[in-house]
C-alpha cells in the first residue's frame, strides 16, 4: 500500500499516480492534495495525525517549497512504515510517531540520489514517485530501503537530515500559551496545547474572552464559540456550526494564551 | 467494495480509510466527502440517487450533527447491499431504494453498540470506520452483519430508529409546489418535483417567472434560465452555462411553485 | 485499468463509478474531475500532459459542452492505451501523444452507438461509463475493442471525428506570439510557447513588461514576477509563492507575446 500526500490539488497528482502505477501495482490511498500549499508545519502536522491509522505502507508526501534547489530526497524508515520525499522535516514528526511503541523503535534515514533523473522540473512526478514505488516494493517484501532506484541513483544511509518538532506550548502554573498549528476544513483551529489542560474545566479564557470547555459541540447554542479537544487530542477553538478561525480572529502560526 | 460518503472534506477521511483498510482489504470507493456541512437531507438525497449504481457493497456514510450526541450508530440491510452510519435518518432513504425490487425488499435495521470504544472523540474514525469494515466481511461472506463489532459493542437488531422521507412536493391541477432539495456544483438548483409534470410542456412559470422547459441545456442559448428534468428524474432550475441557484435566488429548503 | 477525467465535481462522479464497477473488476483512479467546467480545450491540454505517464489503460474523459445533443461517444486506440468519451476533440490530443512512438502510431476512432441506452439524461453515466466498461474488459483482453456495447449498440470504425489540435504559438526572429492555455491551482498561466525559446535568457519581455527568465521559483525572490519551464515543456508566467495569471493580468485564452 503507498499512500499520497500532497499540496498539488488537482490534476498533478494524477501523473504522480501514473509513475508509480507504471512500477507497482500495490494499493494506493490518498491521504490529501490539498494540504495548505508549501506549509511543512501543516502536513507534519497532519500526517503524524492520520498515518499512524493505516497498516504498514509507504508514504509518499510531497509538500515541498525547496522544489528546485539541491534539497535531498528521502527515505524514512519508522517501525513498520517508510516514508518518501523531501529533506525539509515534513517527514519527521509522522515518522517519529510510527517508530513509536515500535519493535525498532528508532527512525532510519536514507538519502535518495536523483542525480540520473532524466527530468526534475517536477519532483513529485520525476523524483518522488518513482522512489516511493522503488521503495514500496522493497519495503513490502522484506521491509528494507533498497540500495538505488532505477533511473534516480543510490540509496545511502545519512545522519545528516532536516529535523523538525511542532512547536510545544508552555505550559504555566494557571496559563498556557500555545499557537494555532492549522485550520481545518470546518474552520476549526486546532492548537498545540493538549487537550489534558481542559480537564475539570467548565470555562476557559482565551486571549482575554471567556468561552465554555466542552466535550462536544453538542452542549452549546449554534454559533456559540467555545474550546473543546479535538480527535488529535489538541485544544480546539470552534464555533459550533460555524468557523472558529474567523470568529476567535486567529490563523496558523497565531499564538494564543489560555487562562485556566 | 465499501464506499465512503461523509461531510469531513479532507484530510479527515484519509483517517477512516486507514482505520478500515486496518481491518479488511476491501476496494475502497469515494462517494463524495464534500456534501453539504451537516446536512442531513442533502447527503440522504444524493446518498439516494447514486448508491443504487453500484454492485452489491456495504456503504459507509457520515453526515452526522449529532456527534458527540448518545444518537446510535446503525446498520442497515437493504437487498444486496449494507449501510452503516448514524441514527440521525440520513441511510434511511437509500436504504428504501436499494431495498425496491430485491428478493428481500424490508429493510432491517441494526444498532451497532459503541460503548468499547476506545476513543469516540471523531465518531467517523473510531466508531463508524472500524463498523464498516466489520460490517463488509459479514456481509461479504454470507449476506449477514455480525453479532458483534471488536473493539466497540454487539449488533443488536431494532424496530427503533430514526426514519426520514424526503419532502413531497404538493401537485395540484395546474401548479406544483415542491422545493428545492439541493443544489450542485454546477448551480443547479433540484428539486423535489417529479419530471413528468414538464411533459409536453414547451414552457413553465416558476414563482412567477415563465422560462422554456425543454430536453437539455443545449436547446436555449447561453445564459438562459430554463426548467429541465435532471438525471435524477427531478425538475431542476437552471442557466445554460450559469449558475440557476443564484439566477432563481434559491437555496436548499426553499419552496418553488411551478404553475404548468 | 481505467482511468476517469471530467468537469463534474462532486458527487456525480461516484455514480459513474458504481456503474463501472457493476462491469468490471478493474482498478481505477481518477485524473481529475475538477477540470474548467465544458472547457475542451483545457482538459485536452491536462490529459496530454497527463495520461502518457500511465501504463496501458482505458481513460474515460467527460467533459462534453454538447451533452444533449446528438454528437457522437467515441473510442480512439492509441498505442497501447485506448480513450472514451464524447466525439468533440477532447480525446485526439493526448490520443496523438499516446500513439507517437507506439509500433503502431496511427490513432483509429470508432464510433459508439448508444441508440439502445435506457436513459440518456446523464451521459457521463448513462453511456460514457457503460462504454468504458465494454471497451477496458476487451482492450485489457486482447487489444482491441469491442463490436457492441450491451444496451448501448454497436461499435464501428469510422473516419469522421471532430479533430483537434492545441493552438500553436507564432514564432517569429526575436518574439513570440502565443497564448495562455490554461491556468493551475497555483495560478501558473500555462501558455503554448514551447520551453526552449526561454533557453539561454536572463530575462524576457511579455507584454510588455521584463521579468527574469529562471530554470525554479527559488532563484527569485517571494512575490517576484517571473517566466519559467513548466513541467509540460512550456513556458509558464508565475509569481514565486503567488497566482501568475492575477499578476499577469491573463486568464485561459488571452494571447501573450514574449520578446526574448
């Protein structure tokens, strides 16, 4: 199974699929296209969230604002997964999490060459997708890197990557100041701040505003602003049935403080 | 097969594919993930008048305003097919439609217990995902739903569920009031009027306005309004290359009157 | 494997799809169905550029302005690869690309009666997915297509097809004159002036206005104007983190004249 993330909307991850279908015949899942274009915080954000739901697969992402320069392709191994794609830490967080509670639990990092590359004006078609089905079929057989893909270069164990950590919230004696890592589909701004926080709270103040702590949208008027813990576990900032990113007047990167 | 339809957009779907794909491995199909946000009517009419195109399969659906509620999570048999999704009425038109003409034309309903779950903090991930999944193998083996799904509850069956119609439009000698029911992408706004009240007609008043009802777009030229019977059998408002929500100034819910 | 290409949005291609998979046990994946609604000529450009990267498939393609009319549906044998869809141009380009290089080179069309369709209203699923369906189990099986689709009709060659070839720019000693072909999800405004008259530049004049010519975005700095090589071969005007085609002031069919 190879599962796809990107930040191409439509139709560019279709000429990756045609890449990679034309070496593997494994599976593929989608995860998104439509993560925020360039945002690396935001896919690492995203996919540390969603890929430890699959079965072991190979991951291939793509969100890349250093396409075009000499940034180095990548392969992760993490427990039973592998990810695919740029050295710019969009792989780090999600892979982290996979080794997590792993046999192995240590990530290995690989360097991919595409100095062979016949084309590189779009990596995630030229570069990316035939390493990740390279790697996939490798993976899938006896869950290793292989030693070079066919028409890129070789593969080679590095110490030398971009690592990345999600900011951390820090957490004082009766505050938390924390930043809004993205805003989802339903305008829900999802921070870093861990939803443990909210615990026995019916109310929380959040830059200056009381609104209540809820377990569910459910327990408050429509349109109500409120604070609740999302499916990730993180504090949210929502209306219900409405957009708390507008409402709350906060964006990605926005640092917020709770009072608790 | 399992199909997926739910309100989530992305990435939240990717989510519940690696929970099912977890569990079985069943092609997975996408409905839509981008029904309208909560909204009930909507997703059991489109839910209505596509899932009968497919072969036998279980279909899991989640369009849910009542997360977080204590709604039950449901399954329903209907002839060759399985739906499995919230108490909220949104399965219970397809449900009715899959179920005309099969040798076993009742539907029969079954609530799914969820109080093991782990999680049910994102119901679409930890409780309806990993039901459909159990759902699909019994259903796939011998046309059955399981006594008991791992991880959440037992299969119970119940008279007790929440049914939903979708609204009747009023025909009268020479006028029909109905309203409308959704609108698509491309602007069409549908109602819930049957098609064969435009037969014959060269021409329709609607809410007071006369405009051409006629076979297919192309017979009118670009940008005007008209009436036509769409692939769903409804009497739909349009433009020809435009947009006839905002050129009828309708939405979802309205009422429309068409006079013949 | 069939391939799946339209301008319908969400959720109509599902419908689509459970009538194919009613046929068939193929795999499919989709192209794109966000291509500009009716826009012949942008999708001919995507899927030339697109389909060549997969391996021997089907492509169903729907995007048809003249749905509801009587034109024709089409099947075009291309190489190894075979397209479906309505008889309007939109298939030959990429048809051309799929044969070139092919032991057989030559595209052969053939004609696909649907004089037999139970209904009609709905092309895209009423005749086109039913034909994709007949052609993929026989182009998969031996190379060839079939000589009647089940309750459509027969299929049989033909020389009379809407042709269609992408517009060619006009290059002339120090200048070109071409026009924008489509813009992308980044506002990329994708023109048909071929790559290589940017070769060996610094910086070319269009429209008037000097902006550098760069091999990747990352050679300028953010917001800056600039003209590049896309990955289809062609000249692109972008903006380094921003939309082209707002900058540029141009939108699909505006002509542009490079000076170099």
């Amino acid at each position: 199974m190879i599962t796809l993330s990107s930040d191409f909307g439509s139709p560019y991850p279709a000429a990756m699929k045609g890449v990679v279908l034309q070496r593997t015949d494994a599976r593929l899942v989608d995860v998104s296209h439509a993560f925020p274009r360039q945002d690396v915080r935001a896919a690492a954000f995203w996919l540390r969230e969603i890929l430890p739901y699959f079965p072991p697969a190979a991951h291939l992402v793509v969100v890349d604002p250093g396409v075009g320069t000499d940034r180095a392709a990548i392969a992760v191994e993490a427990g039973e997964h592998v990810l695919v794609g740029p050295d710019n830490g969009v792989l780090l967080p999600a892979a982290k999490e996979l080794a997590t509670g792993a046999t192995n639990d240590a990530i290995r990092v690989h360097e991919i060459g595409y100095e062979n590359a016949e084309s590189s004006t779009f990596h995630g078609r030229d570069v990316f997708a035939p390493a990740a089905a390279a790697v996939h079929e490798s993976w899938d057989a006896d869950r290793t890197v292989p030693e070079a893909v066919d028409g890129l270069g070789d593969v080679t164990p590095t110490g030398e990557f971009v690592d990345f950590e999600l900011p951390e919230p820090t957490i004082e004696d009766d505050a938390v100041r924390g930043e809004v890592l993205v805003v989802d589909d339903f305008g829900n701004a999802i921070t870093n701040v861990p939803g443990y926080v909210l615990e026995g709270l019916d109310e929380v103040r959040v830059d200056g505003r009381t609104v209540p702590a809820v377990e569910t949208f459910a327990e408050v008027p429509e349109g109500q602003w409120l604070a609740t813990v999302g499916s990730h576990g993180n504090v949210e900032l929502d209306v219900n049935r409405g957009r708390g990113d507008e409402a709350f007047g906060v964006e990605p990167g926005d640092s917020v403080r709770l009072e608790l």
